[in-house]
C-alpha cells in the first residue's frame, strides 16, 4: 500500500515539472514583441500583419506607451 501512494506522489511531481517546464516557451514570446515607443516613428522596427500600421498606443495614462498595429 505504501508503494502505490509514493507512485502516485511521483507521478504528481513529474506531471507538476512537465507543467512548469512547458510554459517556459509562451514566456519567453510574450515580452519579445514589446516595444516602448514616445512616437509612431519608433515603432518602424514592428511588423505588422496585412494591412495594418505600427502605431505608438498610450497604456496607463501616460506612463506607458508600447507599439501596436492599428
């Protein structure tokens, strides 16, 4: 009886690390796309998809402002 509760601990523990491990990937993609911006001309180096335009978006009642497409 023992052994049956300790497999299913480390079973737990392995599903709990393949979880933990397989986030990393969507991490490190979200923060990649951020730009700061003060004006539309420092959002040349975005690339936006079909026919859309990188604008500079004001977030936060001006204490940020990230490039976007519009």
């Amino acid at each position: 009886m023992q052994s049956v509760e300790n497999m299913a601990e480390v079973i737990k523990f392995v599903n709990v690390i393949i979880i933990f491990i397989s986030l990393f990937p969507f991490a490190m993609t979200v923060d990649a796309d951020m730009v700061i911006c003060t004006q539309d001309f420092d959002c040349q180096t975005k690339i936006c998809p079909f026919d859309l335009q990188p604008k500079c978006t004001i977030l936060f009642e001006f204490l940020l402002s990230l490039c976007g497409c519009v």
